[in-house]
C-alpha cells in the first residue's frame, strides 16, 4: 500500500483516514475499501479522504499528524538543534545581554532619578532657552521657577544656570545617539554571526576595545560656567533675573541664621514678653516684695530649670538678649546685602555675592544660638 496517487486520468483515489476523536491524531489510513474497524470503540473517529496523502507521512509517523475531515497537518516536533547551533544560540542570547548591560552602565548617569524627571527636564531646557533668547523687553516678564531653582541650588547666576541646563542636555543626547548607534550595529552584527569564531571576535571587540573606548569618549567633565566677560554690563532681562534669585537665596540665609528663634507653638511670641516683663519687674523690685499670683509664669518657668525666681529671670533676660541681638544683626545684613543686590551691574557683582551668599548660608548651619523657649 502507498500513500501516493499517480496521475492516470482516474478517479483520485480514497483513504479511510481513523482519528482520535478529541484530538484529530491520526492513529491509522488505508485505502483498503473492505477494512472495516472495530464497532465497540468510542475512541477513534473515521473520515474519508479523496486525493493524496502528505508525502511525508507513512504508517511509522502518522501518529505525529493531524486530520480535520478535510485538511492534514504537520504536528511533530521540530527537529532538535545541533549541539553546535545551540552554543551559537546561547552565546548570541549572552553577548546581547552584554551588550544591553553595557549601554545601560553608559547611560545611567545621564538618566533622571526622580520619577518624572524627563517632563522637569523638558520644563527646564525649556526656561533656559527662553532665558537666553528672549528679547530684552519680553525677558523680564518671564517665569523662571525651576532655572531659578538650579541657579539658587548651586549658588551661580541664572545666564550659568541656563547654560549648564543646555550643556547637560547636549551632553546626554550625545551620549544617547552615539551608544543608539552602536547598539544598533553591534546587534546587526550579532544576528548575523554564525559561527564561534565570528561571535568570539564580537565579544572581544566589545569588552576589550570598543565599549572601553566607548566609555572614555562619553565621559564629560563639568563645564566651566564663568562668565566670558565678567563686568560688562547686565541686560535689564538678567539684572531682573538675577536679582530676584539672589534675593530668594538671601532670604533663605537669614532664616537659616533666625530658624533658632522660630516656635511652632501658638502665641508664643506673647507669652515671651509677658515673662521678659515679668523678669524686669522681679529683678527691678528684687529686694521689696512682689505678688507671688503675678509671677507664675516666670516661677513655672524657674522649677523646670531648677532655679529660684531671681535666676531664672536673668537666664530669661540674658536669652532674649542673644535672641535681639542676632535679629538686629541679621537685619543689617539683609539690608546691606538688598542694597548690593539691587546695585548689581555686571557679572562679577553677581559671582561675588553668590560667595557670599553661600558662605552666609555655610555659617548659618553651623550657628547654635540659644532659644529662650527652650531655656
């Protein structure tokens, strides 16, 4: 018995085609007209087939086929890959990971850390170059909160502030295209390989020589942001500018400097002049006598110190000195400084209170003042 037909001009020929009836596998054909299989089986299902049989198929393996009723396909396992295809395959699948892994080392340190870190960076590339390409009449109207936020953060102008944020972001395209282009290549070049030899040179080519360089090249050292003409003149769009950036970091110096005198509790500030008069009065009548009542405060005050009324006035006295002493002083200082910042007229004005700015700032996380709320 065959499974082929020749083509004589006669009827095609018919095959009894017997079928698992839940999965279709043929299990058995023939094209015997008087077979006729057991009728006590519920297993099998019989169908028959007119024209030829799959010339692949045979007796020995129609059980890895399938028979619809009409159409036979193919379901036998592919046949299993050379053991030297499955090294090629496995040391193929390696290098790309490799490969990813060195371009994500590349990349990491141009990458945000933050979440949403892309749309804060577009925001920022975005008041950079409307900093340094608005007109002199439209620039002073601009909204700058993040370019301030930088120029604040790192204490430099605004016109240094704008420029790093367009220097960081050449540079992180830059790297972006260049390790884009190379990792297109190298994996072209991967896909293609198809021996030992060709991915042994790949890797080579990648862990000694290329990716080496690679990094080298992509390294940026940090721009230099002073100013190419320290005293020429400001444009009235950067004097506004940075001006109202150097008032919010002088701002923030002298509430450092006064954070020790600030209280969360409520009419705080009363109760401490209440006391600071009680004081003067006990210490001005300290000899004759005073009405215990009026003193309860000041005397609550005293037993939680562990001291007796006349001391724990002075100790009130000698803090609330200290406290207006570093008011009056910071607030020379902000006058002063205000002054200068609304008298800057060209570059080397600004990088020098910038100095002096974080130097005020520096100092003000190191002062220890005494809080009279805490004595």
């Amino acid at each position: 018995m065959t499974n082929t037909n020749t083509d004589t001009g006669l009827p095609p020929q018919s095959w009894l085609i017997v079928t698992q009836v839940k999965s279709n596998r043929v299990v058995y054909y023939t094209d015997d007209p008087a077979y006729q299989p057991p009728m006590g089986g519920d297993w099998y299902y019989c169908s028959m087939h007119d024209g030829p049989l799959p010339p692949a198929m045979t007796l020995r393996n129609c059980w890895g086929w399938r028979f619809n009723g009409g159409v036979f396909s193919d379901a036998r396992p592919a046949p299993a890959p050379s053991t030297g295809q499955t090294l090629i395959d496995s040391n193929r699948k390696a290098l790309l990971a490799l490969l990813k892994e060195k371009i994500d080392d590349i990349r990491a340190p141009f990458r945000p850390r933050c979440r949403d870190g892309d749309m804060l960076r577009q925001a920022k590339l975005a008041e950079a170059r409307a900093f340094l390409h608005a007109p002199a009449q439209a620039g002073a109207s601009l909204a700058l909160p993040l370019l301030e936020a930088v120029a604040v953060a790192r204490h430099i102008s605004l016109d240094a502030a704008a420029r790093l944020v367009l220097q960081k972001h050449k540079e992180t395209w830059c790297v972006l295209h260049e390790t884009e282009r190379f990792r297109e290549q190298f994996t072209v070049a991967l896909l293609a390989a198809g021996s030992q030899a060709q991915l042994h040179e790949l890797r080579t080519w990648l862990l000694d020589r290329v990716y080496p360089e690679l990094s080298r090249n992509l390294r940026f050292a940090t721009p230099n942001t002073e100013p190419p003409q320290p005293d020429a003149p400001l444009e009235d769009t950067r004097r506004v500018h940075e001006a109202a950036r150097l008032k919010v970091q002088l701002r923030d110096a002298i509430n450092r400097q006064r954070a020790s005198l600030h209280s969360d509790y409520i009419q705080n500030d009363a109760m401490r002049r209440h006391k600071a008069r009680l004081a003067h009065e006990l210490l001005a009548q300290e000899a004759g006598p005073h009405d215990a009542a009026d003193m309860v405060p000041l005397a609550a005050y005293a037993a939680a110190r562990q001291l007796d009324l006349p001391g724990a006035a002075r100790l009130l006295l000698q803090s609330m000195a200290r406290a207006e002493a570093l008011l009056l002083r910071t607030e020379a200082l902000r006058d002063r400084m205000l002054a200068r910042i609304d008298a800057i007229a060209c570059e080397r004005d600004i990088v020098a209170l910038d100095l002096e700015l974080a130097e005020l700032d520096r100092q003000a996380g190191q002062t220890d003042t005494e809080n009279p709320d805490t004595q």
